[in-house]
C-alpha cells in the first residue's frame, strides 16, 4: 500500500523472513560469523571488563536462565546473559564490522542465543531457527543503519 509507513514496511519485511529465506551462501556466511563471534567472546571473558560486568551481574537470579560464555558456574537472566556476553564479544574489538562501524554479530549473536536458552525444554529451536533469528537480528541492524542518518556522519566526525 502506498499509504504504508516506512516503519510497517520495514516490520513486514522482517515479520515475513523464514527459513526459506536462508541461501546455502547466507547459511555458510552466518556459520562463520557465528564460529568468529563465539571465538572472539570467549576470548574476551579473560578481559577487566567483562570480569567487572560478570561480577556485577551476579546480583540478579531468575528461575529463566542462560549462560554466561567461559562460566560454568552460574547462569544469568537472559536479559543480563546476552549483556555479559555481549561485552566479552566487544570487549576484544575483533568482532565483524560494517562501514559505517557497527559491529553487527557482537549484538545479535549472545541475545539469540541466550534467548533460545530461555525456552522450555518441549520448545527448544532447532539450529536452523537459530540461524534465521540471528540472520533477522543482522538484517534489522543492517537496515537500521541504512536508515540512519546518525550513522552516515560517522566517518566525518573521526
């Protein structure tokens, strides 16, 4: 519909991805974005940063809980999961990047996982689900940033 928001496209493109959606190339891509994302997060969980956070964040329980990457000790509410996990991806600065500089698997990847922990047992996601949420989480950054005209002065202010 022409009279169609900018926002209700862009929430229809994205509520109508599925599995179908997914190449053999995407597929293979995500796999390795996913492996280096890992990789470069359980490296970070020996960083200051995400000692502090790690510590700071043992404050909350829940009966829901995911866990923390290098930490077999304790788990954490999805929520402060993906935001532990999240800072140990960051913390190294090695994660994937776009221009202008975000960096899109950092985000992504430790929320999808740490919610795909959170899911009862009966309804866990099947790799591939998880392929698709992590494939949706890029896709809504990538748009978000070719939306963005924040994001377009970033090489200008550096």
């Amino acid at each position: 519909f022409p009279s169609q928001t900018i926002t209700g496209n862009f929430a229809n493109v994205i509520h109508g991805l599925n599995a179908n959606h997914l190449t053999d190339q995407v597929i293979q891509r995500s796999k390795r974005m996913i492996l280096d994302t890992l990789g470069v997060g359980l490296l970070g969980t020996n960083t200051e940063v995400c000692h502090k956070v790690t510590q700071y964040s043992k404050i909350y329980s829940s009966d829901i809980s995911s866990t923390i990457w290098g930490h077999l000790d304790f788990r954490l509410p999805p929520l402060y999961a993906a935001f532990v996990n999240g800072v140990a991806v960051h913390s190294m600065d090695f994660d994937d990047t776009w221009h202008p500089a975000t960096h899109p698997s950092g985000a992504v990847l430790p929320a999808v996982i740490a919610l795909s922990e959170a899911f009862p047992q009966k309804k866990k996601i099947s790799g591939l689900d998880l392929l698709l949420a992590f494939n949706v989480g890029i896709e809504v950054q990538g748009r978000l940033l070719h939306f963005s005209s924040e994001a377009r002065n970033i090489p200008k202010r550096y």
